[in-house]
C-alpha cells in the first residue's frame, strides 16, 4: 500500500523577545501622547487667562 | 556600525533593584554617547559558565566602566560583595598581560566618594577615581567625559548638561512605553532596556550617533 508523506508547514512561533520596531512603536504613541497633553494644557492656560489659542 | 571591539564598553557594575537608576543612567548615557554597552546580563542562557562569559566580554571591549561602590558589607553575612573588583582585576589583567589591541584598553572606575578605595583595594592608589554620590546625573555627566575621549572620530560630543537632559527625557516616558508593551519597568531585562535605550535615541538622534550607529547585543 502506498503511503502518502504528508508534509506539514510548521510556522515560527512568535518570538516574545521584544523588537526595536516594537519598542519605537511605543515611544512614537508615548512622545506623540505627551506632546497632546502639552498642548491641551497650553490651550487650557490659554482659556484661564482669556487669551485667544494660538495654534 | 554594529558593535566592535573599540567601540564596546564594559559595564561591571551591581545589578540589585537599588542600583537600578545608576545602571539605567550608565545604559543609556553609553548609548547616547555613541558606543555599546555590554554586560554579564546580556543573554540568558544556563549553559554557559559565567566566567567564561565574562572574560569574552571583557576581552571584546576596548572601554569599561566599573562601578565598586557596593564593596561594603553585607548585613546578613557580613561580607562584602566582590564580584566588581574581581572583574575590574580581569580587565586590569587583560590590558597588562593581552596583546597590541588588549593592551589599548580604557577603563573609568566609580565609587561613592574618591578616597573609600583605599581601605579595601588600595593596590589602584594612583588611578582617577570618580564619585557619583548615588546620583545618577553625576554618573552621565563622567561617563560622557570620559567616553568623549575615546570616540574613534574627531567629534565633540553633546556636553553633560544635554546628556542629563536627555537622560530625564528618557527616564520620564520610559514607564509609559514599558506599559504600551505590557513590560514591567522595574524589572527590564539587560536586552529589554538596551532595545528601549536604542528606540529612544534612534527617535531622538543627535548629529554623532549618525557616525557611530546603535545595535542591541542580545
């Protein structure tokens, strides 16, 4: 009888080291998170004082 | 440019949770600086004996930085640690017994203040002995200093004042970016702070890092 050889394709496992790209995917959203915040902070000051925004 | 010889550093410093700032500081001002950081902590693998690890280190780096401010002694055994001197000893042994490249070695040795080392390891009297006083700042402003002279191109580097500044940049966002990656920021990895060190840099360059580049050793 002939046997079928059955060939499976084993893919990596994903690595759980952690990669540049990841960790400048994450400074990227956290400077862009804090130059947010700056700004919504500048505006705020902006309205208390009764200053127009400048943007 | 990836890692070489003349452009590693050594890092023989302690490594419990107390000194974390300190070796985040060194880390990250070597990089900054344009070279790359090594250290027993890069790698993990239980295979290895640990000595020979070291001395492989130590003999790809031409540069070290070693820290002896925690020979002191140990309240529960009272007994210093002393694997920092050791070490030091091995680097101090390469340089005076390797051969042409071995013995271009530099290294800086920090304590808490200048004179302590002459209680315990007083055989290195004559040698210029920095304080950092557990202040991280102080630790960058020195290792720039000394890392400046030994850059291979004629470049000035960043002075300390901007280096420190970026330091507190880094160390500022640096729990926010650990939390994006669900990393814990007290306990990074040797690899895990080099990455997020390299990261930072490569998003914030300064003019020399274009000349020297930054690769992680894992």
């Amino acid at each position: 009888m002939e046997q079928r050889v059955v060939r499976t394709v084993m893919r990596p496992p994903r690595s759980k080291n952690l990669t540049l790209t990841q960790a400048k995917r994450a400074w990227r959203k956290v400077m862009r998170d804090e130059r947010k915040a700056e700004e919504r902070k500048r505006l705020d000051q902006a309205a208390r004082a009764g200053a127009p925004p400048v943007s | 440019m990836p890692a070489t010889y003349e452009n590693s550093v050594f890092i023989n410093c302690p490594f419990d949770t107390a000194y974390r700032p300190l070796f985040e500081a060194v880390v990250f001002s070597v990089y900054d600086c344009g070279f790359h950081p090594r250290c027993a902590m890069e790698g993990d693998d239980s295979s290895q004996v640990r000595i020979q690890k070291i001395t492989s280190i130590i003999g790809e780096c031409r540069l070290a930085i070693h820290d002896i401010s925690r020979t002191q002694f140990d309240l529960t055994h009272f007994l210093p640690r002393f694997n920092v001197p050791f070490e030091f000893g091995i680097f101090v042994g390469a340089k005076v017994f390797g051969g042409r490249e071995q013995r271009r070695k530099a290294c800086m040795v920090f304590d808490v203040d200048r004179d302590r080392y002459k209680t315990f390891i007083s055989d290195i009297a004559g040698q210029d002995i920095r304080e950092h006083g557990h202040e991280p700042e102080t630790l960058v402003r020195h290792v720039r200093d000394f890392l400046s002279g030994h850059f291979p191109s004629a470049v000035i580097l960043p002075g300390g004042r901007a280096l420190v500044e970026r330091y507190h940049d880094f160390r500022r966002q640096l729990a926010a970016s650990c939390a994006e990656l669900r990393l814990d920021r007290d306990t990074l990895t040797f690899r895990d702070l080099a990455i997020m060190a390299v990261g930072w840099i490569d998003l914030n360059p300064l003019p020399h890092h274009a000349l020297n580049g930054n690769t992680v050793h894992s």
